[in-house]
C-alpha cells in the first residue's frame, strides 16, 4: 500500500479515530456531569476494578507520573477521590473512590455504553476480532524496537 502524504496513512488513521472518539465521549460524559474530563472517567473506572498503584494507573491510562499527579489532585479536590500516604512507607498512596465518585461511576455507565455502541455501530464481532489482532501486532512491532 503507497502513501502520498502522512495524513493517509494507516497510523494517522488511528490517531484520527482516537480523537473522533475521545470528542464524543468527551461531549457525552459533559452532558451528564459537566466538571469531569475523560481521563477522569477512566481513572475512576481504573481505580473502581483493581487495587493499583498511582504508577500502575498511570501506565494504563497512558499518562506520565506529573500528569497523573495533578489529575489525581484535581480529583480530590472535586471529591471524586480520596487519598492517603501509606503508613509504611510513604512514598506510596491509596486511591479510594469517594460516594461522589461512586455516583458519577453509577451515572457514566450507561453513557460509555452508549459511546462504545455509537462508536462500534455497524462493525461485526468479526471485523472487531481481526481490528484488535492487527492493533495488537503494531503495538508488538513498536515496543520491540523502543
């Protein structure tokens, strides 16, 4: 396959893609609770399905440690979160999700139903399988060549 310019290739697709569905999600998740952003979404939802550190969190939700700092001080500050320094050794936290937290989960749920069924409209269980292979193999053949 020959591409003319950057932005007709398969990665600059994917980029594409990302933005158009972060847009929508970001616009959806306003309309339901205005002062939350995605990543914020996602973290709360991160941090509801496992016990992980701040690091561990941030790797997942592909934020560096300085970013996900403030965004967890923004959190606690809106009271979506609750932190405290471990006893033992105090470099480490504990995120907990306070009950404001737990209502915008209860709230956001059917809204990233709805976004992933808007964004997957039309796509079959098959094309979807073969998508996920083949982002999986660029990802493979980008982190083996860091």
């Amino acid at each position: 396959m020959k591409f003319n310019t950057p932005t007709s290739t398969v990665l600059y697709s994917i980029e594409e893609t990302i933005k158009a569905y972060r847009r929508l999600c970001q616009k959806n998740i306003s309309s339901v609770i205005p002062d939350i952003t995605v990543d914020q979404a996602l973290i709360l939802i991160m941090i509801s399905q496992s016990d992980k550190t701040q690091s561990e969190i941030a790797d997942l939700v592909f934020k560096d440690y300085a970013s996900m700092t403030r965004i967890i001080s923004l959190m606690t500050s809106k009271d979506y979160l609750h932190k405290t320094i471990d006893n033992a050794d105090k470099r480490k936290s504990k995120l907990t999700i306070t009950e404001k937290g737990r209502e915008v989960l209860k709230k956001l749920k059917p809204m990233i139903r709805k976004n992933r069924e808007t964004a997957l409209a039309n796509i079959s269980d098959q094309e979807l399988q073969q998508l996920f292979e083949t982002l999986q193999k660029i990802t493979q053949n980008c982190q083996l060549n860091k």
